[in-house]
C-alpha cells in the first residue's frame, strides 16, 4: 500500500500531535469507511488528582476526572472507541498505599476501560495483592508471555481478547517485561515469563488467521526503546513481528510527540506509541477502514 503524507491537525482547546497514515484510502471518502478510535494510557502510577498548581513538575496536569471528561467527549464523537492501558497502574501516591489497588480498579471501570496488560509495578503487593483486587476492576487483564499457571493469577488473565466494533474485528493482546531483576522473586512467584517475540508470532498468527481480525494491537510493558542494549523493546517487537497494526507501550515513560512508525519483518509499517507517564496524557489513534480494509491512520496526543 502507499504511504500518504502525515495529516496535521490543531486545536485550541486541546494540544495534537498528528501521526501516521498507512494507506490508500483518502480522507475525501471517509463517509465510505468504518471509523474505530483507540484511547490509551500507561504508566498511571495511582495518580488520581491532577497535580498541583504550583507543582514542581506537571502542574495542573493529569487527573482521572478530567480524563473521564475528554474519554466522555471522544466517545459520543464516534461510539465505536475501545480504551486501554499498558501498565504500571499501582504504585506512586498514598493511594495505592492505603486502598492497595482498590480505587484505581474501580475509577478505571467507572472509566469503562476495555483491556489493560500488567506491568512490574502491578506486582508490588505481590501476585497475591494483585489478585485480591482483581473484583474491583470491570475490565479484561491481557498478558500472553506471562505464564500463571501455577499461580493464583492463573485462568484469571487471557492472553487476548477480541472486540467487534462496527462489524470489525479488533484483536488485542499483552505482552509483559522481564519480571527478574524488576520484582523481587516472592512477589510474583512461580509466574514463568515466554520470550516476548515467539509469543507474539503465536498471537499474531491465531489473531489474523484463526479470529480474522482486521486491526491487531499490542499492549506491551516492554519499554519504548534500549540504546545499545539487546533487551527487548517495542520497537525491537515492531521489527521482528508481523500483522500487528499498533503496539501501545510503557514502563520507560517514553513522551512521544507523535507515533513512531516502524517497519515491520514484511516491511508494513506498524505504529508504536507510549503517552509518557501519571495520566498527563491520553493517547488517540484513529483507524479508517474501507471496504477493502485499507487503513488510513491518524493519531494525537492529548494532554489532559
């Protein structure tokens, strides 16, 4: 497929950044197309309340209730919006240390987040802590290279989902980093982490072949990027992999301007994306389809 240029958009009330395009639909023919809008967040890190006005760093920025708003106002612009999370929900204020997991859980379901993966810092009141939290949230947990099995946790996270959107189906799965050196051993137990490229060919191929999904996304909690390091990264996972369209990061806090876009191992362009830290901002990538699946992309990044 052709690549077009990137399409820029502003706003007054809210600062863009535009982002990729894929393909070889246009704009002029968006009537024609299915419209499917992803919203996302990482690396939270129990920050309820917007920071401060006289802030050090942040100021007046963030703030689950004010995330409630904008997601409140994106989803009656186009109702076919999934909302995700890459991880790293627990740990960062008393929050976390006096409810444990419980208020974050229960505001992210009055959010009505669709999916989230886990990230290192989910396990900081053990893989035990975890899982006493787990009736709060109203949400899937996706993680296909952690293995639970002789855990606590086990038949309790999926390693994928799959949304129908306007008759499209989108496939969504998790991937996690290297807990060793990360969590103490007692935290996370007998979880037994898979190599994060095997397993998301294997999730490639049951998502494009066996589900027929039309959009492939990848929550990671690999981290963004590792200069020179052969640790595994998101952009690392982009170039080994195929059939993912969009991979939402976090862990290394990474502000991205815009997406990045990589070239895939079939040479197809994926988008990596990560909106930083604390709920400052929220992430949007917008997906057009046409009737022959065609994609044109567009993406901003939201501060809140």
């Amino acid at each position: 497929m052709k690549r077009r240029q990137f399409i820029q958009k502003t706003s007054a009330a809210l600062t863009l950044a535009t982002v990729a395009n894929f393909g070889l639909q246009s704009f002029s023919t968006v009537s024609k197309t299915k419209h499917i809008t992803i919203l996302h967040t990482n690396d939270v890190h129990s920050h309820i309340d917007a920071f401060a006005s006289n802030a050090a760093k942040n100021a007046n920025l963030g703030g689950i209730a004010r995330r409630a708003t904008l997601i409140d106002q994106i989803r009656k612009e186009n109702p076919n919006t999934l909302l995700l999370d890459a991880g790293d929900i627990f740990q960062g204020t008393p929050y976390f240390n006096y409810y444990g997991g419980e208020l974050e859980f229960k505001l992210m379901s009055k959010l009505k987040y669709d999916a989230a993966t886990i990230g290192n810092h989910d396990f900081d009141n053990g893989i035990d802590g975890l899982y006493a939290q787990l009736p709060h949230a109203n949400f899937s947990f996706l993680s296909a290279n952690y293995n639970f099995e002789n855990t606590i946790l086990n038949t309790h996270v999926k390693p994928y989902k799959v949304f129908i959107k306007d008759g499209l189906k989108i496939g969504v799965f998790g991937i996690g980093i290297r807990l060793e050196g990360l969590v103490n051993y007692e935290l996370y137990k007998e979880t037994q982490y898979l190599d994060p490229i095997e397993i998301t060919q294997d999730m490639t191929r049951i998502l494009k072949t066996e589900e027929k999904c039309d959009l492939i996304i990848c929550l990671s909690h690999l981290g963004y990027y590792y200069k020179n390091s052969k640790k595994i990264s998101d952009i690392k996972l982009a170039e080994a992999t195929k059939d993912i369209d969009l991979i939402i990061g976090g862990h290394t806090h990474t502000f991205l301007p815009k997406p990045t876009v990589v070239k895939n191992s079939d040479e197809k362009n994926v988008l990596v994306n990560q909106v930083g830290c604390y709920g400052i901002n929220l992430g949007r990538i917008d997906f057009f389809l046409d009737n022959n699946k065609d994609k044109t992309t567009n993406g901003t990044s939201i501060i809140v």
